[in-house]
C-alpha cells in the first residue's frame, strides 16, 4: 500500500479506483498503522478565511415554503371550520 491519507482512500473508493473490500483492508492497515506509531500524521496547516467579517449568510427558503404553505392552508381549514360551526347554529 503506498502512503495515503483516509481522504485519499475514501476519495479513490468513490470514484471506482479501488472496489469495497480493498477499501476496507487498506483503511484497517491504515488506521492500526497510525495507532501503533508507523506513520507519522502531519498536523493540517488552516489558514481561516481573511474576510470573515463581511462574508454573507444565504438563507435556504426553498426548505420552509412547503411548512409555510402547510400552515397557511390549516389556517384557512381552520377558520373555514370555525366560520360554518357559527353558521350552523
């Protein structure tokens, strides 16, 4: 097995480089590796974005008009209901 982080297995595994089986076999020798001191993991250089003051947050509204219809055609049942019960009195 040449020297592959998991990301780069997962990766591989993905894209049909490598089937399910020789996914698992090499991500078990990799991991005991690591655990028993074989290789050596490199510490990940982050560097945060430099603009994080002005960064936008995008709201995903696509996922609460189906509540908000939801709970807009109750309402409407609801006083529709309420409506034909004074009505029938």
């Amino acid at each position: 097995m040449k020297n592959k982080s998991l990301s780069q297995l997962v990766r591989d595994y993905s894209t049909g480089e490598i089937n399910e089986r020789e996914y698992r076999e090499m991500r078990t020798k990799l991991i005991q590796d690591i655990v028993v001191g074989n290789i050596i993991i490199e510490k990940i250089k982050y560097i945060p974005p430099a603009n994080q003051k002005n960064r936008k947050i995008i709201i995903n509204l696509q996922n609460k008009r189906p509540l908000f219809i939801a709970i807009s055609v109750l309402g409407i049942i609801s006083i529709l209901l309420i409506i034909g019960v004074f009505t029938l009195r």
